[in-house]
C-alpha cells in the first residue's frame, strides 16, 4: 500500500503510530514523502521509503508511482504527490472526507470531529475504519533511549517556525538557561533560522558559558535527539522530532492548543498562559502577544526543574 506523507513534519509525527499499526497489519505500507523527510519515515523499523524532489511536479512524481503499479494509496491530504496518485491512475485512493481531497479521493472516510481531541485521532481513526488495530501502545513508543555519552545534557530550542508568536520573550528563555547552568546542567542550543533567531541573540549574551549547535534544517537535529535525554522548547516542529527520537520534552505553547497539538507520549510537560483569544493559530499575532508575556519566568522554571528531577 501507498501512504502519501503530510507535508509538515507535526503532521508526519501524528501520523506515524497509524503507519506503524499498517506495518503490523501485515500491509506492507510504502511511504511516499519530499527528499527532505524520508529520514524521518526510514527510522520507523519496517518501513520502506520512496522519495521525490520537494519542488516535484504531479506529473513527474506519477510517472514513477505507475513504474511501481500500485493498486491502493493512502492519502491525508491535498499535496502534489496527492495529486500524483490520482495522475498514475492507482485504482483505490483511501482518505479522509475533507473538501481538498474530493476530486482525489476513489473511497472517503469520514472523521468523527468530535472525537479528534488529539490531532493523532484523525489518522488513527483513517486506519481503524480501513479495519487496522490502530490504538496499540507500542505505535506511540519512542524510537529508543538517548545514547549514555549525551544523556545529561539538555537541548534548548527557542526559536519557532511557526512564526514569532509562538515564541516566549528572550529575557525568559535566558533567565532559565542562567538558571540551568547555575545548577549545574549542560545545556546544547540549537540554532535555526526560523522565528527571531532567539537562539543567536540567546548565543550572544551568554557567551562561553553555553554550547551551541547550528541546524540548517530539521533533519539535522535527527541524531540530536536521538542522543539526548531531555528537550526544552517553544512550540514548533522541533518538539515533535525530539519526541519521535525519543527526547523527553518540555514544551512553551502560545497561540497553538496543547491539547489538541502537544508531542505525543505521557512523558512530556507543556506549559501554556491561556488568554482569551487563544487558541488563534497565528503566526504572527495582531494584538499584544499575552500568551507568551503572561507565562511567568517563575512557573516555567519550575516545571524545568521538576521535569529534570524526575527524569533522573
């Protein structure tokens, strides 16, 4: 079976425990995704990849799917290898029920709304109606431990790429890593180019007394995570990959909703000042920014270091 990837890497990371359930349903799933991700689907045990050039078009991207004469695709949403699907004319085309997908889609399903308290439900629920024991704890389980060498130390991920407003003051966020390393933990920053570049001005003002780590782009940080034991950041893409790897996460939400977008696993601790306009899901935000002002330096601080305590 064809699987198409989300585009976005949370929506990769919600939709793995449904392909690992299709893997243990004997169906052989072969996941179709842009260059960029297919290390993330190839550290899923089992699991066969194709890839195609990000900036590939339906039509290039279809004549390799006939070359492989699938006869059932999985597809989440409207995407160009979406469209691809229908283009190398694979005979049943299993999605979910939304308007995007309408001239795409052979068979729909239909989501129960009400029941996608988390953003995981909407593809379990895909694969259970499709008769896939979809619900398993061992679909959520972490890749693996963090590697002994790195297991002290703590990764820092201030910046956001789903824009400024999911980012907390740079005051704060140096106010906790002071804090950190007055008590004696070793701290790795991970620099990206998203958001304000939190991370370089984070960088800048504590010199010496803080490792960093360049990240061009989210596939780097793959063996980050999956070396290291504990993951403090803002609400991006980064937490879910850390999560996936196996990080334990404390993660700051802003405009986004924790319930329904939180990483995946019961291990994790996510911090949120709810305002009334919240949760608005922008990027940038038309007002004062209150859900990231009024999360207090003291309460954060707190959670960090009960977080690491009991993860000792």
């Amino acid at each position: 079976m064809l699987v198409i990837s989300p585009v976005r890497w949370d929506e990769a990371c919600f939709s793995a425990p449904s392909v690992r359930a299709l893997i243990a349903a004997g169906l052989d799933p072969l996941v179709l995704c842009a260059e960029e991700v297919c290390e993330f689907w190839r550290s899923i045990p089992g699991l066969e990849v194709m890839t195609h050039a990000s900036n590939a078009k339906p039509k290039s991207i279809a004549a390799d799917l006939s070359a492989k004469k699938f006869h059932n695709a999985l597809i989440w949403e409207a995407s160009s290898a979406a469209d691809a699907a229908r283009l190398a004319k694979i005979g049943n085309r299993i999605g979910p029920a939304i308007k995007s997908l309408k001239k795409i889609l052979t068979q729909a399903i239909t989501i129960d709304e009400a029941a996608t308290d988390h953003r995981v439900r909407f593809y379990l629920q895909a694969t259970m109606q499709m008769g896939v024991e979809s619900y398993l704890p061992e679909f959520f389980t972490p890749l693996g431990p963090p590697a002994a060498s790195h297991r002290e130390q703590i990764l820092l991920c201030p910046d956001s790429d789903f824009g400024s407003s999911h980012e907390w003051p740079l005051g704060r966020w140096l106010a906790i890593a002071r804090d950190l390393i007055d008590a004696g933990e070793k701290l790795l920053l991970i620099r990206t180019n998203t958001g304000r570049q939190l991370a370089s001005r984070m960088a800048e003002a504590l010199g010496d007394a803080i490792e960093c780590k360049d990240i061009a782009a989210a596939h780097e940080a793959f063996s980050l995570f999956a070396n290291h034991r504990f993951f403090i950041g803002a609400d991006g893409s980064m937490p879910h990959l850390a999560s996936h790897f196996g990080a334990t996460c404390i993660v700051l939400f802003g405009p986004n909703d924790p319930h329904w977008k939180r990483p995946l696993g019961k291990r994790h601790t996510v911090l949120r000042h709810h305002v009334e306009c919240a949760p608005c899901l922008l990027a940038k935000c038309p007002l004062n920014l209150r859900c990231q002002n009024e999360l207090e330096t003291a309460r954060v601080a707190k959670a960090v270091r009960e977080a690491i305590s009991s993860n000792k």
